[in-house]
C-alpha cells in the first residue's frame, strides 16, 4: 500500500515553500497522485535531504519568522484532549500494522512450510529453484535497504508533525494551511493571512459558523452560541472553539475586499517608532474581543483628540491583533501633527475600516513586481508580508523608490532577501528624473507580460508608471496601483 502525503506536509518536510512544489509538478520533476506525493516518489526526488535531521527546517522557519516581523510562535503541545486523540489515532494505525506484519509472518511460515512440502519429491532443478527463492526472502527480510531505512525515517517525522499539527483545506478556495501548538481553526487561519468570516473571536456571536467535510475536530473553548440541532447533524461548528485532530477539510467562504464589513473600534497605541523627521509607524493593539478584520494592501481611518486621518495598514492579515501604520509627516495633516508630538504608549485611538480593494489576486500563480514610491512602501509592505503568509508568488521583486523619507525600513527589506530565495529587493535613491529610472526598471523584465505589478504612490506617479510598464509590455490588467493621495 502506498502512503501518500499532502503537498503542504511535503513540503513541511523537505524545507520548500509549496509554490517550488508546484513549479516541480508543472514540469514533471515531481509526480503526484490525486494531489498527493508518494513517499517513494518524495525519496526520489529529494535524495539530497537529511531525514533524521529538521535542524535546517528549523533554521528556516526561525529566520522567516524574524524576517516576516511576524512574533515568534509559540512552540507548544496542542490542547490536551486533541494530544489525546491524535495519540490513539497514531496507537490505532500502529495497531493495524503491527496486525499486518503479524499477518505476512504467518504468510511467509506458510510458504517455508509449503517449499518444504514441495522439495520432498523435486527434481534437482526444482530443489535449486526452491531453495533459491528461499534465500531471496530470508536475505532481503534480514537485511533492511536503504531505501526502507529513509523511508522509516521519512514516516517518523511525518508522524511527529501529525501529532504537533494537522492540514487543513477550505473549500470552495482551496486555500490549505496547518494548526500548530494549541491555535484554534480561526486563529490559525488568521495567522497564515486567510480571512475567514468571524465576529466576536470567543464563541459568542456565531459569525465563524463552517461545516466540517471530512476529519475529526474537537472542541477547545466552551461558546455561548448555541447551534441548532439542523446544524449540528450537517457538521457545523464555531471555528474560534475547535481544533482539528487529524486533517480536516472544512467549507467556508473566505472574505474578499468587498465583503469585509467597515468595523468601528477603540485600540490601544503600542508605540510610536519615529524612523526619521518625515515619517514613523505607528504600532496599534485591537482588543481581544474586537479584532480588525482586513487584507493586505487596504487602509483605515485613524482619530485621536479630534484629528483624524486615512493611512494605508502596513501590516499582514497574519500578525493578530497587531496593526501598524506608516504616518508620512504632512503640511495641514492634524493627526500626523498628533503622531509626531503628542501621541504615546497606551493612548486610545478610533479605527474605522477597512477601505479599499488594492488586495492580492490570490488566483495569480504568476511572478510579482511590487513598485514602492516613498510612503507607498506601507501598502507594498502589507501585500508583500501577505502573500508570503499565503506562499502565493512564484518570485518577488521589490523596487522602492525612495523620496525624502528614504529607506527607512530597508533591513528589514534586506532581510526578506536574505531569507527567501524568491525575493529579490531593489533599493533605488531619490531622482530628479522619474522617467529614466523607471525606464531602467522595466529593462531588467524584458517578459513583463509574465507578470502582475502592485504599485503604491501619488496618482501623478503611478500615472506615469503605469504608462512605462503597459509601454514595454505589461497587460494592463495586470497593473495594480493605490494612489495615496485619491
């Protein structure tokens, strides 16, 4: 019997972001089986990996964590009782082949018997036939192959992630992702940037209803919300309640810009970290029982002390309750006034929003090219941390084009580049001449047509971009863009 393996734990186990999975199905370097790897196909394609060793998964993960300036996850056991049940469900298959084992060594003493039954009156020929497959079997049982060896190796670390996480697909989207440690369906959904539907976040209001298709989930947190018979018997459960034992497929909708409600409420400041004179970020903490509901690339509206003002997020989807965003300092702005002068740890702000549809195009396989002009780095950086939370992009490239406020995030820019190989960041200074600088932009893609470009700046920049990127080549449709002064 084979054992199969979702491409997501593949690539759990082999170190590779699931888009390298699927450039490797694509052209035929990986074979699969109904979305599916066999192991023994996972040997052969990966005979490089180390199989007793996940240091280097380890390292990975540690540096994408930092770089993403995502926090640090927890690396707890999951809840009690879902330990429990993964650990019988784990004891039941170990059970089955150990039966099955039992089973073939009752098989082979048949067969010695029955080579003895058919020696007794055989002709030399036969003798030597019989007591040839007779050392065929006893040799290869003794002695265990290498293969087998990487192949038990292989199985003891996938059942290790079994018992520490468990798969889980959305349908209709297909989106996929694992929950780790004790996280909920809902928080681990929220933490890999998918935005499933959810109100309250704490059993109470309903809003995270989802149907359970196939696996078995248990619940984790007690809620108010009261499902009703009807529900139940159809598999309904509250998402922000449950965790999945095993790997479960789920139906839900996942929430496009559109169908994300405006949200009105009360947050706490973090911090104000002042990059420069021209621009600070400010680090904002939703409550627990109201988190902000948005996508990477939209804006909200901020108030304090009677000044308000509409600022790009520049956070993911994926960093829980925590909201940054970038405040260029501006001629007549109140707010940024506030920002600069007044504004501190443990002030309260009004949030409203989310506003606008520069998201994702999360059906594109295609390679991505993000345009940053100045401030515009917030939106870019909020798609950017957002797609690699849903390991959308087959490449990424980054140019910012720096005004007055210049890099002023660029290690952290210069760290996405270092951890992941298909991220590629290019920092260009302030320039009289836009027009020749984008000129030598799009040069370097002479097959702009491959691409999707995000773009965030003025309207007379992104005008001007725009009308470059189109000229050499780019559909546009696939031109992208957020004028931050609309």
């Amino acid at each position: 019997m084979s054992h199969l393996l979702p491409l997501s734990r593949v690539a759990k186990l082999v170190g590779q972001p699931r888009h390298a999975l699927q450039e490797m199905i694509r052209f035929g370097t990986l074979a699969t089986f109904d979305g599916m790897i066999e192991l023994d196909e996972l040997l052969r394609a990966f005979p490089e990996v180390t199989w007793d060793d996940d240091a280097e998964f380890r390292r990975v993960s540690e540096i994408k964590d930092k770089a993403f300036a995502k926090r640090v996850r927890e690396r707890a056991l999951p809840d009690k009782d879902v330990l429990v049940a993964r650990l019988n469900e784990l004891g039941d298959e170990y059970a089955a082949a150990k039966a099955l084992l039992l089973h073939y060594g009752n098989v082979m003493a048949w067969l010695d018997e029955k080579i003895d039954e058919f020696d007794e009156d055989a002709s030399a020929e036969t003798h030597h036939a019989l007591h040839s497959v007779r050392a065929f079997l006893l040799r290869n049982l003794a002695e265990m192959p290498p293969e087998a060896a990487l192949a038990q190796a292989v199985i003891a670390q996938e059942r290790i992630l079994r018992i520490m996480s468990a798969h889980v697909t959305i349908q209709p989207s297909g989106h996929e992702f694992f929950v780790e440690g004790n996280d909920t369906l809902l928080e681990a959904a929220l933490r890999n940037g998918i935005s499933l539907n959810y109100g309250c976040s704490n059993g109470n209001c309903g809003d995270c209803k989802a149907r359970v298709v196939s696996g078995e989930v248990k619940k984790v947190h007690a809620h108010d919300y009261v499902l009703k018979p009807a529900e139940k018997d159809a598999g309904m459960v509250l998402l922000c309640s449950y965790a999945p034992v095993n790997d479960v497929v789920i139906e839900a909708n996942v929430a496009g810009a559109r169908d994300i409600p405006v949200q009105q409420l009360v947050a706490k400041v973090k911090s104000v970290e002042v990059f420069n004179p021209q621009i600070a970020a400010l680090h904002i903490l939703a409550p627990r029982s109201q988190r902000l509901r948005f996508l990477g690339g939209q804006n909200i509206q901020i108030g304090f002390g009677g000044a308000s003002g509409r600022y790009a997020i520049a956070s993911c989807p994926c960093e829980d309750r925590h909201i940054e965003v970038h405040i260029p300092r501006r001629f007549g702005d109140a707010f940024a006034d506030a920002l600069f002068a007044k504004l501190s740890a443990n002030d309260s702000v009004d949030l409203e929003g989310p506003y606008g549809e520069f998201v994702l195009d999360e059906d594109s396989p295609r390679p991505v090219i993000f345009l940053a002009f100045g401030a515009g780095f917030a939106p870019i950086k909020s798609l950017i941390q957002h797609a690699m939370s849903l390991e959308l992009a087959e490449s990424m490239d980054l140019h910012w084009l720096a005004d007055a406020a210049g890099h002023y995030q660029d290690n952290l820019c210069r760290a996405w580049a270092d951890a992941l190989d298909n991220f590629n960041y290019v920092p260009h200074a302030p320039s009289d001449d836009l027009e020749a600088l984008l000129e030598s932009v799009v040069l370097d893609y002479p097959d702009l047509h491959r691409f999707d470009v995000y773009a965030a700046g003025t309207a007379a920049q992104l005008e001007r971009a725009r009308a470059q990127f189109v000229r050499a080549g780019l559909p546009g449709e696939r031109w992208f863009a957020d004028p931050m002064d609309a």
